[in-house]
C-alpha cells in the first residue's frame, strides 16, 4: 500500500496529524485519542507502517510510533510535479490571453 492510499482514510490522517502534532507516542497514547479498539487502532498503525508513513521503534515492551519522512516525500514529490505542471498550464494561458489583449488593442488603433 502507498501513502495516498493509507491516508485515504480519517482515522489514520488524525493519527498522522497526531504524531506530527506531539511526536513520538506508544500505542497507548495513541489508542486513547479514539473511540475504538485498540486492537483496531493497531490495524491503522501497521497500514500506516507499511505505507512509510509512520514508523516503529520498540523498547522493551513498549511501542513508539512517529512520523517517517519517506512515505510523506511521495506526497510532497506528487503534490511538486502536479503544481509545476498547472503552474505551466496557467503560464501557457496568461500568454495567450495577454496575446488576445494586444491583438484586441491592435484592432482598435
């Protein structure tokens, strides 16, 4: 599963805000921020943990959840290619509207 994919859905978007929000947590802190299972709050942890989203660092036996750079860099990537290419489409149209502009001016003379 990619990033988009595990962000697709709301639970696990208030899970990435929350780690980004307060740091590292343990799963407890986590589980307490919803009202389901923990069991099934784990569920949202591993898709985002595979996703690279969020990452896992054990000690003893605890778990510690924070934010991994490296799935969010394919957002940021996506999100960059898809701004450069509408900002080239808007460029491409304000050239030609400025182009219609003179030509309309020129008509008038």
């Amino acid at each position: 599963m990619n990033a988009f994919s595990a962000l697709a859905d709301d639970t696990r978007r208030q899970i990435v805000v929350l780690l980004a929000n307060n740091g590292e947590l343990p799963v407890s802190e986590i589980s307490k921020n919803f009202s389901m299972t923990p069991p099934a709050v784990s569920q949202h942890l591993k898709v985002l943990k595979e996703a690279k989203v969020i990452k896992l660092k054990k000690s003893a036996q605890k778990r510690f959840y924070s934010i991994d750079e490296s799935g969010l860099k394919e957002i940021e990537s996506w999100i960059i290619d898809v701004r450069t290419q509408w900002n080239k489409r808007l460029d491409s149209l304000e050239k030609y509207l400025s182009k219609l502009k003179k030509e309309k001016n020129h008509e008038k003379k």
